[in-house]
C-alpha cells in the first residue's frame, strides 16, 4: 500500500482538459487504484503574482470537479475508508484569500491543509526564495487555519517564516514535499535543525522526487532519493517520513520515478539499504495515515 503527501494533478490535469480518472499526467485515480494506492493529498497550485484573477473563484471550481468523482474525502467524511481512494485537498498558496472567512468557505468545499507561500513572497510571508518572515496579515491567517483545524504545510515557507510559524504551533504540522539540505542545499530543502523541530511536534516529512531537490548535478536515481530517507531515519527516526512525490508539479524526475505507477521501485531500494519490511511499509503508507487521522476528529 502507499500514500503519497504531495502532488499537482488537479490543476495539471484540469488546465490540460483532462480527467482525474485516466489522463496523460503523471498520476490519475485508475493507476493508483491498480497500485492500491489508498491515501493522496492533492493541491490545488495557483500562481498567485498574477493579477486580475479570482484565485477563490478558480480554487471553487477545481473543488467542485474533484467533488464530483467517487472518492472518499476525508476532510469531508472525517476518516480514512477501505476499500476507496482517500483524497485530502490542500491549497498550495492560501495568500489569494481577502478575508479569513474564506477559509470557512474553502473548508464547506472539502479542503483540509494549506501552505502560506508558494516560493516567492506573498502578503502572508516571505516564501522559499525569499529571507522574509510571518507578517501581521500572516499571523491572522495562521490562527484561522488553526482554528479550522487544518494541517498547516511548510513546504514552501522561507527559514524564517518557518521559524516564525512553529512559535505559534501547539500541534503537529507537515512539510509535504521536501528534502535534506545537507544532502542537496536547494533553498526548498530542510536542515537538520528544521528536521529535527519537525520531529519535535511529532509531524511528518514527505520525501519530494524532484531531481533538482535530491541531487545538486545532474539527474537523481532511486538510490539518490534513497539517501534522503536514510539520514532522516537516521537523524530523527523513520517515523516521520512520507513519500511528497510532486507529481505533476515538477519536470524533471528521478530514474525509475517517471510516475505514480513507479512507486514500487522505492519498495526496493528501501530494501536494499536495510530497512525492515514494517519500516518499508510505514514509510510507504502507515506514517501518513496516522500523521493524517490525528486531524480527523
């Protein structure tokens, strides 16, 4: 079984004019359903630099053609279903909305988890490639999701809003699709001392297969993002570690990680690095699920 933290397929799959049954991307509902594949977070990604577009209104309609298929979501039915596909919708960059209560109405709509940035600065926070920190409008934004009870991502945030933000946490938090800085510095990757804060609120990594994010030159194999999930193991333990695939939100992916469908070959490697068959599946599956159902009470 597997889960995954992190991918881009319905905003991918939606501006191409396809479904998210079975479509060119690099995920869709029919391959993971053969992969049995039982836990997705899905995003909903905007470039929120642009002007003159109604980032909520878009963001309604990708929730409203998601809500359409045969799915269990789980902000929705507040548990994780056997026997189902178990969608959890975040929005990767919140800082479109004008007024917090459209948190309220993003949550009516099924959305369970939220980053404050995408990688640049935004009104909320300075975002991956930038040294900005939590604003005042920021701060207000943040108590909201709290309130609401949604899982509050960091995947994007710059080191000091990261920073900024775990003083206001009292419960655990993701980062869904980032690496290990001192295996590969790129500004969207974690050092050990945010790994190990991670760790302290009892929160969870997802291991992200951008090639640029595992390896500094030239392109990563399985063996790359292997390592990855070795020195978290071994830095904090392989409890808090996930697959943040970032499928169909990248372009340029491991040997052996063309798609979903390549999961399995992780099984592997994993293998051959010494990790148990309990370990393995925790990584794979079990780690998210119960990162995911504390949010679902």
């Amino acid at each position: 079984m597997f889960a995954d933290a992190h991918n881009d397929t319905v905003t991918t799959a939606f501006s191409k004019g396809e479904n998210l049954y079975k479509n060119s991307c690099q995920f869709d509902f029919k391959r993971a359903n053969k992969l049995n594949l039982k836990l997705q977070y899905m995003a909903i990604w905007q470039d929120t630099r642009q002007k003159g577009i109604d980032f909520l209104k878009n963001a309604f309609y990708f929730l409203d053609k998601i809500n359409e298929y045969t799915i269990n979501n789980v902000a929705k039915s507040q548990k994780i279903e056997d026997g189902m596909i178990n969608v959890l919708l975040s929005i990767e960059d919140i800082s479109f909305i004008n007024d917090t209560y459209e948190i309220e109405l993003l949550k009516q709509r099924g959305v369970k988890s939220a980053t404050l940035s995408w990688n640049h600065e935004n009104k909320l926070c300075g975002g991956a490639y930038s040294d900005r920190g939590l604003t005042n409008t920021g701060r207000e934004v943040l108590k909201k999701l709290l309130e609401e009870n949604f899982i509050i991502d960091l995947a994007h945030a710059s080191e000091k809003t990261f920073f900024d933000v775990v003083k206001h946490l009292n419960k655990p938090f993701i980062v869904s699709h980032s690496n290990c800085f001192s295996l590969c510095p790129h500004p969207r990757n974690l050092t050990d001392e945010q790994i190990k804060i991670v760790r302290d609120f009892d929160g969870i990594i997802g291991i992200n297969f951008y090639s640029p994010f595992v390896k500094n030159e030239g392109r990563a194999n399985l063996n790359d993002v292997a390592r990855h999930i070795a020195y978290i193991a071994e830095l904090i333990g392989v409890q808090y570690i996930s697959f943040g695939s970032d499928f169909d939100g990248a372009d340029e992916f491991p040997e052996g990680l063309r798609d979903v469908e390549d999961l399995p070959n992780i099984v592997n490697e994993l293998g051959k690095y010494g990790f148990s068959e309990k370990e393995i599946m925790d990584i794979c599956y079990f780690n998210l699920v119960r990162f995911t159902e504390r949010f679902l009470k």
